[in-house]
C-alpha cells in the first residue's frame, strides 16, 4: 500500500466543489460542463482516441488523407482528472498496455452510471445499474481486454464479442481496440439502457444485440477476442467454437469461488486454457429476460 493509494477514490464531488485555481474570485466566472458539453467533449476524445488508433488507411494519389479535427474544449473538464486518476490507479495494479490505458482515459465512465452514482463512476469497485447487474470494476475491464489484445497478431483485433453489455462501458473501451464490436445483451431493458448510453457518444464501430450470448453469433463469427462479463460454470462450446485460430476468449469462470481464464483457439480442434486470477462477476444466465 503507498501513501498515494490514499487519494483514492476521489469523488467527482470532490473536484467539483474546490474553488478553481485560477486567480479569479467570482465564483460565477468558473466554467461548468453542462450534461451536453461533456458528452460532445467525451464523443471528441472517444474520436481522437480511435483517429490516433486507426491504421493508415491505403494510400490514395488523389485524394489527400482528411485532416484530424482538431479537439476544441475551453476548461478541462473535472471528470478528466478523476478519470486519469483511475487509470494511474489501474496502471498501478498491474495494467501495463498502453492502448488500454488510453481507451480507458478516453470513455467517460460516469455517463454509463446512474446520476445518483456519478460521483462513484471512477471508484475501484462495480456499481449496480439495475436488474441485479452491475458495471465491472475499472481494473478487471481493462485487464480481460489487455489479455485479449495479447495476441500473436500485436494485439490487431478485427471483430471481437462480448458478451453481457450491461450499460454498455465494455463495450465503449473495446470499441476503441478493436475494428468491430459486437456485444449481446440477454436482459432487454439493459440492452435499451446501453443503447442510449453509446447514442449521444457517436461510436460508429459498436453492434449491439439483444439475445443469449451464450449461443454467440454464429452469423459473424468467427471472433478474434470474445469476452465474458458474467461468469458460468465453464465457457459455452458455441463460444469456444467462434473463436478464429489465434483468436483469445477471456472470461470468468467459477459460482462463488470464481477464476479468470484465458482461452486461445490454437488449431481447428484444439484450444488452451489458463488460468490467471480470481475475480468477481455476476452470474452468466441462459436465455433472455
Ligand atoms: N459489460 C458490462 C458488465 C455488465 S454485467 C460493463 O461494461 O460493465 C454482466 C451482464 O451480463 C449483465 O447485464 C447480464 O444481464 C449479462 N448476461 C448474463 N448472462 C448473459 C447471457 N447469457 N447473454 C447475454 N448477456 C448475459
């Protein structure tokens, strides 16, 4: 444990009331985010992150490369310092991919929790977000998709899977690794939730589908990266089936005693398994609700 550990968690609350250290004494002159101007400043660094991310495209002699818009935004925004703060933390704990970490930098997490919770958004813990559900813990997020990218192709991902949306977070930070994200939801109000939750932040590269994961999408498969946000027994066959050759499934497993598994798709018929560090999820269930 080191002393910095004891500025965590800082609540946006926190941030929000110090007076600004700006010099100026009006209190009226500080500059407030309004719920509009933070989701168009999150959906502009969501797209900078992704133009910086983004391979070159081919070379085209006639058309020259469109410039990147450049990000206008007057003030920091105080969730930008809590949110860097969360990702040293996550950084701290062992993360060490730099691609996550940005992504993670990136997805403004406090818009995907209820307003009453805004000011935990950025805590090391899961939050409820309704149904008996919850949002992962920061930590474990950005570590399934750190073992996801570690991959024999340099951490490329071309379409991965997820299953649980949940409120949709996950499904944001891979958007941002990943070329195409599919994510299945099998509880409908949460799916909607997710949808409205992605709406506002213009992510071109998210497919959201309503049903039970467990069966995957055969339709697009096969999957570079699939990963589970709620945890079974064992990973579904179907799952294991989608997997491209190469390709890494990530997911908890375990009822009450539960592990992380790692499980790369090494030929037609053949996969391996690891098993890397306890964790916590909600249960996967059958079916839909
Ligand atoms: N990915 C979310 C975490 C959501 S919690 C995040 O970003 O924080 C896990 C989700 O898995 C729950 O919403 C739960 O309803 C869902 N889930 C459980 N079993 C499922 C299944 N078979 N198919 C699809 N979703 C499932």
């Amino acid at each position: 444990m080191t002393t910095g550990d004891k500025r965590f968690p800082l609540p946006l609350s926190s941030v929000v009331e110090k007076p600004a250290k700006t010099g100026r004494a009006e209190p009226s002159s500080q500059k407030v985010a309004t719920p509009q101007t933070a989701t168009q400043n999150a959906a502009q660094n969501i797209a900078r992150v992704r133009a910086s991310a983004a391979p070159a495209p081919p070379a085209r002699a006639s058309q020259p490369a469109a410039p990147v818009a450049p990000v206008v935004r007057s003030e920091p925004l105080v969730s930008d310092a809590v949110r860097a703060a969360m990702v040293a933390r996550v950084a701290r704990q062992g993360v060490k991919d730099a691609k996550v970490l940005a992504a993670l930098d990136a997805v403004p997490r406090h818009l995907f929790v209820q307003p009453a919770l805004a000011s935990q958004a950025y805590i090391d813990a899961s939050l409820p977000i309704g149904h008996h559900q919850t949002i992962s813990q920061p930590y474990i997020v950005a570590r399934m998709i750190e073992v996801m990218r570690a991959n024999a192709n340099g951490g490329v991902l071309d379409k991965v899977l997820e299953i649980g949306t949940g409120c949709g977070y996950q499904a944001a930070v891979l958007s941002l690794v990943a070329k195409e994200v599919y994510s299945i939801e099998r509880i409908k109000p949460l799916h909607e939730l997710a949808k409205s939750n992605l709406r506002p932040l213009r992510i071109a590269n998210i497919r959201l589908h309503y049903g039970d994961g467990m069966l995957g999408l055969p339709q697009v498969a096969p999957f570079d990266g699939i990963i589970l946000a709620a945890a079974g027994l064992e990973v579904p066959q179907a799952l294991l089936e989608q997997l491209s050759i190469g390709g890494r499934l990530v997911a908890p497993v375990g009822a009450r005693h539960q592990v992380l598994q790692l499980i790369e798709r090494v030929g037609k018929f053949e996969w391996t398994n690891t098993t890397l560090e306890d964790c916590h999820f909600v249960p996967l269930r059958p079916g839909v609700a």
